[in-house]
C-alpha cells in the first residue's frame, strides 16, 4: 500500500532538494560562509596525513604485536609497571578508540590494572605521529610538543598511580568481548587491512565533525565571547578543557585544531592536546562498555581534573 499522504511526499521529494540548493547556492556567497569552509578545510587537508599514519601504525600493532610483548616489556612490580608503560605510548602510538580494547584485553592478560590505564591515556596522547603533528601544527614552537609530552605522560603515570592506590575492583567489571587482536590461524594482512579500514573511518568522521566545530567556532560565535574568556587565563583553560571533552577529535588532529584557535593563551591549547585523547565523549562510552559505567564515570573526572593541574602547570613553566 502506498503511504497515505503519497501526493505531499511526491511534491516535497521534487521541490525541497531544488529549493536547499538554491538557497545554499546563494547563501554559500556570503563570506562568513567562504571563511568557514575554508577554516574547515584547511583543518582536514592539514590532519589527513597523519590520521592516516597514525590509523596506519595502529592497526599494524594490533595485527603483528603480539599481547605478551607488553608482558615481558613491563616490570613485576604495578607500582613501577606503571610509569614503564606510560612510556610505552611514546614508541607505540595507537588512536584512543584502539587504546580502551587493547587495555581491557591486557588486563585480562594479567597486566595490572594501574598499568594497562596509564598505557590508555599515554598511547593516544604521547606517541610519535601525534608529537610530529603538534611540531608542525605550532612550527618554531619546540616547546608546545615538549609541553605536551611532559603534560600527558605526567597525567598518565599519576592516574595509573592513583588507581593503584584508590582503585577498587568492584569498578571495574570487564565485559566479554571479541578479542581484537592477531588470532591463531588467522591472516595478519586481512586483520591489518580490516583494523585499519576500521579506525580510519571512525577517526575520520570525527576528524571532519571537528573541522566542522572548529570551523563554525572560529566563524560564528562573537569575538566579545571570545575575549570574555580569552582574557582569563583560567577561564579559558576551563573552556577548552571542556571543549576538548565535547568535539570528540582525533589526536592526530587535535594539535591543528588547537592551532586554529589563535585567541586563546597557549596554555589553554595545551590543555586542549592533552584532556582531549583522554577524555571525551567517545571515550567515556568505549570505556563504560568495556569496563563498567562505575569505572568510567569516576576515572574520566579524576582524568580531566589531573591533565587540567598537569597542563597548567607544567604550561606555565615552559610556555
């Protein structure tokens, strides 16, 4: 049977398209409208390259790594396995949609909690695609990549340190899933290929919602909102720390997003690079599902309060 109003719906699906269009077309002249699309623009051209890199090395790790490398490389001891494996993240890079899997499929492993968590926050945030691109998003400014590098590995360690000392199990209750790494028998070049079709797409949608934030951030919100809080130092540390938290980018991309955000102090758009590959809305999702929503909601608060006091603190001695 055809739909009841299948007259209306015939008319709208003729006009409506030609009317969007029309409008657009004319709207599109503006130049607000040719700034936007060219902040967006630039964004992803400039991002591309190194989510491909990094989605890249991702997938290769997670295909020919095998899990108990990590096990050997770690020390028996969680109180100094922790901050050898937040050093880990600066050798062996990983998206944050990748890091929440392999930390969950380390811990049931029996790598100690503490150090599998600090691995998470590390790998995204730390490793060398993303530092290249912070170099060349911020040029001249060698000491925005230190900065960042310091911040996160700082913020790294200490969580994994305060979840060994406050963690309880009962927060954490792993939940069953398909193991994501290289299975026995299987071909290492389709797991390759599967996992990095996989993180590409998924990094690279939010990669282009994030040039669109980024774009429309920088077009339409008035300069007087701007400078209310671009001129607390504070205050705009607190803003793009939960602007981080919001946008969800990639952290192969967050450095040019960060970049594009000339109004603010430096110290800002560090915290920026560092609260955003360890707490965002995706994350707090992946990381409900797979460890618990008890876990998440009390580790991704103590994350963002941590990486804020590490940013600002080491950002005010280096930048």
């Amino acid at each position: 049977m055809p739909p009841r109003y299948w007259a209306l719906l015939l008319v709208g699906a003729a006009v409506v398209p030609g009317a969007v269009l029309f409008l657009v077309g004319r709207w599109g002249d503006a130049p607000a409208v040719q700034a936007w699309r060219t902040v967006c623009l630039a964004v992803t051209v400039q991002a591309t390259p190194f989510l491909l890199l990094g989605t890249a090395l991702s997938g290769a790790i997670n295909a020919f790594v095998p899990e108990r490398f990590f096990q050997r490389l770690l020390p028996r001891r969680a109180v100094f396995a922790v901050p050898v494996a937040g050093a880990a993240g600066v050798v062996l890079p990983g998206c944050e949609c990748a890091s929440v899997p392999v930390a969950g499929s380390l811990i049931g492993r029996g790598v100690p909690p503490s150090a599998a968590f600090a691995f998470l926050l590390s790998a995204p945030a730390i490793n060398p695609v993303v530092l290249t691109a912070t170099a060349i998003a911020f040029p001249g400014k060698p000491a925005m990549v230190l900065a960042r590098l310091l911040a996160s590995l700082v913020t790294a360690v200490v969580m994994g340190w305060l979840w060994l000392r406050f963690g309880r199990a009962k927060w954490l209750r792993p939940a069953v899933r398909e193991h994501t790494g290289h299975r026995e028998g299987g071909d290492r070049w389709d797991e390759f290929r599967r996992g990095f079709q996989h993180d590409f797409l998924h990094a690279g949608g939010f990669l282009v919602l994030g040039a669109m934030a980024a774009a429309t951030f920088n077009v339409a919100v008035p300069r007087s909102v701007l400078d209310t809080f671009a001129g607390s130092t504070w205050l705009s540390v607190l803003f793009l720390a939960g602007l981080a938290v919001l946008l969800a980018v990639c952290s192969e991309a967050d450095a040019f997003l960060a970049a594009s955000l000339t109004a603010f102090p430096p110290v800002a758009r560090l915290v920026f690079m560092v609260v955003g590959p360890m707490v965002d809305l995706k994350l707090i999702a992946l990381q409900a599902g797979t460890f618990g929503r008890a876990f998440a909601v009390r580790f991704s608060a103590a994350t963002v309060v941590v990486a804020v006091a590490c940013s600002a603190l080491i950002g005010g001695a280096l930048l």
